[in-house]
C-alpha cells in the first residue's frame, strides 16, 4: 500500500464522502432511514461502503458512518437533521456536565464490526476506518452543533482547563474505541478527522487539541491517517500525532505540504469545486495536484474535501479512470 511510503505502479485513488448523496444507488438505499440507524444496520452499512467502489472502481472503500456514531453508541442523545447535521440535546456547559459525561462508554460496539467484516467479504481493496478527532467532537459537544468558529468551544477551553482535559481524553478514548471495532472487523488503514482544528491557533492546538488526537491514533496498530480542514498552519504538529499520512485540503499545494513535512505520505488534494467546473478544468487540475504530489515519499489521490452531494457520479468515474492512467 502507498500508507507504507512505497509508490505503486498505479497511483492509488479513493475520495473522502465517495459513499454518499452523489450516488443514485445510495439514495434509494436509505430512503426513509435516519442517518444513524443507516450507520447501525450492519448490512446496509456494508452496502452503502461497497457502492462507490462498484461504481467507480476506487482503489479502497471508506466504511460508511459517521464521526457521531461513538457518541451516540456511548449513550449521548445526539440526532443528525437533514440541513442542519449533528445536533447534540444537552450540550456541555459546565465541569459537572463533563464529569457526568466522562462515566459513558461504549458498550456494545458490535454492529460497526459486523459491518465492516461484511464489506471486507464483499470487496477486494482495503476498508478505511476512520473517525472524529477529539477536539471536532468536543466542539460539537459543547456549541450543540456546527458552528463557524467555534466560540463557545474554545472558551471553554480556557475557562476550563481541567474539565477541558477531560472531556478531550474522554472523547479521545471514545474515538479510539470506535477506530478498534473498524479494525477488528478487518480495516486496513483508519482515518481522524479533525474537521474543525482549522479554528485553533498552532499555539492552542498543541495545547488543547494535538495531545488527545495522539492518544485517539495510538488506539490502533494499522496505518492512520490525519486529516483536517484549514489546517495548513498546522501540518507539522498534525503529523507529529502518529500518523503515517497527512490527507491534505486543497488550500495547501501538496508540494508545499511534501516539503514542509518530508516523511509524510501524502493524500488530496484535487478542489472539490473542479468537479463542476467541465472536463477540461478538471483534468488539467488533477495533473497539477498529481504532478505537486510526485514530490511525496507516496501519494494517494483524493480531494481536498469530501464529494459534494449534487456531483455528477459519471464526473468521479471518469476521474477515477484518468488517474489511473496517470
């Protein structure tokens, strides 16, 4: 695999969200069940993970979830609503609501093993487990939902530094749990996404975020990969986490990132926004990010960010095709 910091002969391929709201297949798939019971049913779970790979002939599948599923198998009364994405009934707002949440656990996390060993027995490339970064999932525990900066959640970080500890080593330890069960069931790589560190500075980051996702990555034992949007300013002290790659947004050219951090396998970082934009626009920017990307140990082919839902699915499929041809 490229993750071991080898080039294969055929660069390597799969997207972040390839399992999703692009696909006409995945919409009559869950047409009428909610979110997480989708995540939960291990053999729909398994359906949705293989369907991009069916279609576009990625080279990995990326098991089907959702970076709140540890939360809600650990009790949390979480939903995620249409428009709107996750929302959390009783956000945190004080030590003594860290404290009561901190005596959650996972208990029975058997479902999501379940359906990774039947994707495994489906498919023949890799499953890519993956989950929430504990700094993204304690910025929605405590705003209660999406924000755009995260306000509340990095005052509470200095407000409360000790209860700030132990909600991220609580959420750390519930991620790393959830990266277990996706490997016991045969994943081959995981995934931590840290889709709000972006807000931190690299001070504050270091601080009060790197430590817990250092702790979340050293739960499993097979390749890992780290993830982050706007995280730029943060490369250095993202790979020094524990991970084998660095996926890469698309605001970072990857040769910028290869030479910032040269041990690092990279993954990304095509413009998600290219994939509306025509053939002609889209190739010759999938040629560049590949030609930034030779500068890396290895390369994994990807978007900078997940597939946005109104793609076209026949636009990823020819990609796929010209990548490989690459």
């Amino acid at each position: 695999m490229a993750l071991s910091g080898s080039r294969p002969e055929r660069l390597p391929v799969w997207f972040m969200r390839q399992a999703g709201r692009s696909l006409p297949e995945y919409r009559k798939a869950r047409q009428g069940v909610a979110m997480l019971d989708a995540c939960l049913t291990p053999e729909l779970a398994a359906e949705l993970t293989c369907q991009p790979v069916w279609r576009h002939g990625v080279d990995a599948a990326v098991f089907f979830s959702d970076i709140m599923v540890p939360l809600a198998l650990a009790g949390v009364d979480v939903t995620i609503e249409p428009g709107i994405g996750p929302v959390i009934a009783h956000p945190v707002r004080s030590a003594d609501d860290v404290a009561a949440l901190a005596s959650r656990r996972i208990t029975d996390g058997s479902a999501i093993t379940a359906a990774v060993r039947m994707a495994v027995a489906e498919l023949d490339v890799p499953i890519i487990g993956f989950a929430g970064a504990p700094f993204t999932l304690a910025a929605y525990l405590v705003e209660g939902r999406g924000s755009r900066d995260h306000l509340a959640a990095r005052s509470f970080m200095h407000a409360e530094p000790a209860a700030w500890d132990c909600l991220l080593t609580w959420c750390a330890r519930i991620s790393g749990e959830f990266l277990r069960l996706q490997a016991a069931g045969g994943a081959a790589a995981v995934q931590l996404f840290d889709s709000w560190a972006g807000v931190l500075s690299l001070q504050d980051y270091m601080a009060h975020a790197a430590p817990y996702s250092r702790l979340a990555l050293q739960a499993v034992d097979v390749p890992r990969i780290h993830f982050g949007t706007g995280t730029g300013h943060l490369l250095e002290a993202m790979f020094e986490c524990g991970c084998q790659a660095l996926s890469i947004d698309y605001r970072t050219p990857l040769n910028e990132a290869a030479r910032r951090v040269p041990g690092a396998v990279l993954q990304g970082n095509i413009d998600p926004a290219f994939l509306a934009a025509g053939w002609s626009a889209l190739e010759a920017h999938t040629r560049d990010v590949v030609a930034r990307g030779r500068n890396a140990p290895a390369h994994i082919v990807g978007l900078g960010h997940g597939v946005p839902p109104q793609t076209d699915p026949a636009v990823l499929t020819d990609l796929v095709s010209l990548i490989h041809e690459l």
